[in-house]
C-alpha cells in the first residue's frame, strides 16, 4: 500500500455519471476516483447501476451526463441532447461541455481492459486464438500484408507473446481446447487472461469470483493481487462476495438504486450504516 | 513425428494438384469429346469462388448478406463491356448503338477481372455504410434490395447503350484454355483462405462469436464488417466476371435473386463457416442438378409410361434431396470443419464401423431405435 501513500497519480475519474434509460435512471450523478496501483471495488444490491457505470467508462453506452477522464485525459464527455438537457444542464454543471464519445476499441487501446460478468469468451474458438485475437489491434499489419503472409515476423511476435501469457497464466496446456468447453472458472480466468493481452494499464473486473466456491475465491484473491503487481495495474472491480472485496481492496465505493451512498476503506464500509441499511434493508422500507 | 506427418501431408497435396493437373491437360485435350462435362466443372467452380466470398461474410464475419447476385452483375458487366473485342461490338449493340464513351474501351481479361472486382467491392462500400449498421435478417432484406436495384439499373432503358438492355450482351471472349479457368477460381479461393487464417480471418471470427467482447479487444466493430463485406463483394465481383467469361453471353436476368438463392443454398449444404464445404457444395449442386436431367426425360417401361417424368420434374427430385439434407444434416455436410488429409483417412476408417452400425440396426427394425434418434434430433436442433 505504501505506493498510493504520496501523491497519487489519477488513472480514472468520474465526474456526475448520469446513465437514464427512458425513465429509468441506473446512474446518477457518481463521482469517483481511482489511483494508480490501487484495487478499488464497486459494490451495491443487485441492480444498483453498477455494471451500468462499468458500461459508460468502456464506452458500451453513452452516458447521458457526465465525463470520464483516463489518465488525466477526457474519453467521455456528453452535453446531455434534448429533454434531458432541461433536466441535467442547469442543476449539475452550469457551463455546456463539449461531446466526446469514444467507441469501446478506442477505449481499449488507450490501455482499459475489462471482463464480463457474463463470460463474453470467443465461444468456437480455441484457447490460443482467443487470447491471439486481443493482440490483433497493437500489430502494424494491414489486410494485404496478412493475406500475402508479408508479416511473419509479426505474426510470430504475437504468437509468442500468447504463448508467453498463457504460460504465466497456467492456461498453456488447454490452449487447443474450444472455450466454452472449459469448466466455468477457467472460462474466468481466460477471460482476465484476454483481457491482459490487450496490454492494459487499467483493468476493470465484473464480478470475478461469481459462481466461485470459497477455495476459489481465495485463490482468485492472490491471483488479483499478483496480476497488479506483475503488469503493474490499477484494478476496479465490482464484486459481491465480501470476503474478496474486504481483503483486497484498497477503498470501496457503494451503490444504491444509482447512487452513491458510501466511499471509504473496507473498515468503515463494513461499520457503515447506509451500507447496512441498503443491503438489508430497514423493517420501514420493507413494509412499503 | 510430427514433422513426418507435416511432409506426409504435402506429398498427398502434391499428388492431389498432380491428378488435378492432368485430369485437367486431359481435358484440355480432349475438350471437344468432353464439352459438356467441362462447362458444368467449369461453373461450379466459379460457384465455388462465390459461394466462398458469401461463406467469408456468412460463416465466418457472421453477416447475412443476400446481395450476391447484385455485385456479381456488377463484375460480369465490367467485364463484358472491357472485354468484348471492339470489331464485334456494332453487331453486340446493333439496336441502340454503343455509347462513345465505351465504345474502344478494351483491356485483357485479367485486368478486366481487377477492375470487375475494385467496381464491386467500391460499391459494397458505399452501400456498407447505412446497411452494416443493421442485424442479421435486416441486413440480409436491405442487401437484398440493393442487390434487385442494381438489376434493375442494368435492365433500365436509359443505359440501353451500355448494358444493352434487355438485349444482353453477347461475344465475350471465352477462356483461352482450361487451366486458366479453373486457376483463376482456385487462386480467388487460396486467397481467401489465406485471409481467413490470418490475423484478419481471427478478428472476423471474434466478431461473428460476440461484438461486445470483440470490441473489448480492440477490435472497431463498424471498420472490419465493412472490411468483411467489401472483401467478400470483390471477390463476388470477380466470380461474376469469370461467370461472364463462361457463359460468353450473359443479361440481366441471369443476375435475379435466384442466384442469390443457388449460392446460398451451396453455402447451407456444404456448411456454414467451412471452405472445403462451400466447394464441395458447388460442386455437387451445379453438378446435380445436370444428373438430375435423368427425371426430365419421359420414362417408358414395358409400354407404361411411367407419370411425373416430364420436364421440370428434376427440381421436385433436387428440392426433395435438399430438404432431406438440411433434416438430416443440419449442419452442412462439413459442419464448420475444413478438409485435411487425417480426417479424410479418419473418414475412410470408419467406414467399415458405419456399415456394421447400419446393418445392427436394421436387425432391431421397431421399437428400439426410435428413442435414440429422437433424442439425436434434439442434439442436433442445439447444436443448430
């Protein structure tokens, strides 16, 4: 912990993330931050907008207010358009902000990586090529020279660098095995492996111990903490089992209905009596 | 070992193209005896170069695109107009004249090829941008329609002097010999499979098993359908132009969506996402269908003349064999699978296993094998 102790560099900041889905609000207004070399979690009840705020940081949606800095760099930026400029505009920021809106393949090559809560593996393909396939954007290559076999040398470089991943990640043996035919945890683990190929500077994990038993999770702990330290990442996860969340994370943030609701060190989350209350609920709420 | 197999399987290649190459000088020899036989070899595999630009975008981009037979009159007019010799053109346009402008425009055939397929693939990218921007069975109606328009612009009278109309255009200049025929095709088809096994062919498939996952590797999902879909309309262009270079003569009606339908069925059957089966597949329709001429005949028994046999009965036969296959093999008959030389030696060594299967179940005629094959359907409606 001690790298976060003095003058932390900002990898992600989010300023008044609002998402609205018709009259639905799954975001509202959330603010955070994260540094460099932290884990931080994002935790709520289910349908607490978490994933929703995932989605706008890796441009998935578009979020209807708000701004997304990356390494001090704005990569989301909406003027809320239309009805929603009445409801947004003057309460939150009074000065209209410019659009940025980057496509999830730009995200990604700024050095975003992420997985999903619902595996999205490459199904059909095997273990090596989906690993192979997240290597494809960083090659010089163009259709021509890959047709022609002109990038050789190129081709063997990202070869290499799959077979050197999937060897650190313990996956080399299966890697002519079809993904969906692993069992569910090794689907996980490729995923974050696939995501660790695109050479990611921040990775963000979507529930990564769901559907896991306890030994797993445990194992998972170590693994998080040692894929920080050895590709030097800044993880933010969203992540329901406790145990996980409490041990590793350097700061959470709680979600409720859209909004935050608590922020502070797994201590004083765990005394918190809003994050209490939402995960609980109170006899009077109930009753409604 | 390994090494071992590897030499063995190029020494099989090189015997296979061997055959090929002299069943082909054969030909070439004897291409008056055998006429028949080599146009219908001769279609399917220009079929087959379509059939497997349809297959890049199908089976492997996961678009559904039905606009096939749209750029491939795209690449047989370009390829009439730039090829038809220039003293035979007056007789060509003999009713509404030949328009200046095309009038001593000539280049060779393979040029002609090129460019047939540059025209396609820069149509392919103009209708790409508002069509790939919808899914599956829209995309499929909205290529559809493009395709109809680009028929009906080549019919439309205004380009009378262009196109000819409905008149057609006739005297393009065959192939000058049969290797060139079937190299043409098979050199579109290596290049495409070289494409599909490189970085490229790896990004089209992670698109095809899930965008969002895709574009979480990078990957501008808009750039590489577009990509997928002016690859694929080249080479659909380029078939088009050796389809004109066959036929010689060709019009507007050839390019109807029944085209479309005849490489989409070659697609289907020779299975989704597989080369060899996309070959296979044109193939055995193109020739199938010419075997099939057996039914259209009237068939006469001992004096009986046998009912149904009458011309057009064939296509109730061939559509009956293709509902049987897509019942019974709903895969296509190479699944996703490509040829190679371990499963065809695979195949050959089961065979003696198969039959023995069959005739053990032949002796349990009732009863017995009904659970396992409705429990075999149901497998294969998942895998479906």
């Amino acid at each position: 912990m001690s790298n976060i102790a003095k003058t932390p560099i900002n990898v992600l900041h989010m300023q008044d993330i609002t998402m609205q889905f018709g009259g639905v609000v799954a975001v509202n207004g959330l603010t955070l931050d994260v540094n460099q070399g932290e884990i931080v979690a994002l935790i709520g009840p289910n349908g607490a907008g978490k994933t929703t705020a995932f989605n706008c940081v890796t441009g998935i949606y578009e979020p209807t207010f708000g701004q997304v800095d990356f390494m001090g760099e704005t990569i989301l930026s909406n003027t809320p358009k239309g009805k929603m400029k009445k409801t947004y505009l003057g309460e939150v920021s009074p000065r209209p902000i410019p659009i940025i809106s980057s496509t999830p393949d730009v995200i990604t090559k700024k050095g975003i990586a992420r997985t999903f809560q619902n595996i999205r593996l490459f199904g059909q393909l095997t273990v090596f090529d989906n690993v192979l396939i997240a290597k494809h954007m960083r090659a010089k290559q163009n259709v021509f020279s890959a047709t022609l076999r002109l990038n050789r040398k190129e081709e063997e470089r990202m070869r290499a660098e799959t077979t050197a991943l999937l060897e650190e990640q313990n996956l080399l043996h299966l890697k002519d095995e079809i993904a969906t035919s692993l069992p569910y945890g090794l689907q996980r683990r490729l995923e974050i492996a696939r995501a660790l190929a695109t050479e990611p500077k921040f990775l963000l994990l979507d529930e990564p111990a769901a559907g896991m038993n306890p030994q797993e999770t445990q194992e998972l702990t170590d693994f998080i903490k040692q894929i920080r330290d050895s590709y030097h990442l800044t993880v933010f996860m969203i992540e329901h089992h406790m145990d996980l969340v409490m041990q590793i994370s350097d700061r959470i943030y709680v979600l409720d209905f859209g909004k935050l609701i608590a922020h502070g060190t797994p201590e004083d989350i765990q005394n918190n009596e809003r994050v209490i209350e939402a995960y609980l609920g109170v006899s009077d709420d109930a009753e409604d | 070992m390994k090494k071992n197999a590897v030499s063995k399987n190029k020494l099989y290649t090189l015997a296979a193209l061997l055959v090929i190459i002299v069943l082909l000088a054969f030909l070439q020899a004897n291409s008056a005896q055998y006429s028949y036989q080599i146009s219908i070899l001769e279609r399917s595999a220009i079929y087959a170069v379509v059939a497997v630009s349809m297959n890049l975008l199908t089976g492997f981009t996961g678009l559904f695109s039905l606009g096939q037979a749209g750029f491939m009159a795209i690449g047989a007019y370009t390829v009439a107009i730039l090829t038809i010799p220039v003293d035979s053109r007056a007789s060509v346009y003999y009713v509404n004249g030949i328009s200046p402008a095309i009038a001593n425009l000539h280049c060779p055939y393979w040029l002609a090829l090129i460019i047939a397929g540059i025209l396609a693939a820069a149509l392919a990218a103009l209708i790409g941008i508002p069509v790939l921007r919808l899914k599956s069975d829209y995309l499929a109606i909205a290529t559809l329609g493009f395709s109809e328009i680009i028929r009906a612009v080549i019919a439309a009278p205004q380009l009378d002097r262009i196109t000819n109309g409905s008149y057609g255009l006739k005297s393009i200049p065959g192939f000058p010999n049969l290797f060139i025929a079937f190299g043409l095709p098979a050199l579109c088809i290596l290049l495409m499979v070289l494409l599909i096994n490189s970085s490229y062919g790896r990004a089209f498939k992670a698109l095809r098993e899930d965008e969002v996952a895709a574009q979480a590797m990078g990957l501008n999902l808009f750039r590489y359908k577009e990509l997928a879909f002016i690859i694929s309309s080249f080479f659909t262009g380029v078939g088009g132009g050796l389809l004109a270079i066959f036929m010689r003569s060709i019009d507007s009606k050839t390019f109807s969506i029944n085209l479309t339908y005849d490489i989409l069925l070659i697609v289907v059957l020779g299975g989704i996402g597989s080369i060899t089966g996309s070959v296979i597949g044109s193939f055995l329709v193109t020739a199938g269908r010419e075997w099939l001429r057996f039914f259209d005949n009237p068939l006469v028994i001992g004096g009986f003349v046998v009912p149904l046999f009458r011309s057009g009965f064939r296509m109730v036969i061939f559509s009956i064999l293709l509902m049987m296959v897509v019942l019974f093999y709903r895969r296509g008959i190479m699944g996703s699978n490509e040829f190679s030389w371990e499963g065809l030696g695979r195949l050959i060594r089961s065979i003696p296993s198969r039959i023995k299967r069959k005739s053990k179940a032949q002796k349990h005629p009732a009863g017995i094998p009904l659970c396992p094959e409705s429990m075999d359907d149901s497998k294969k409606g998942d895998n479906a």
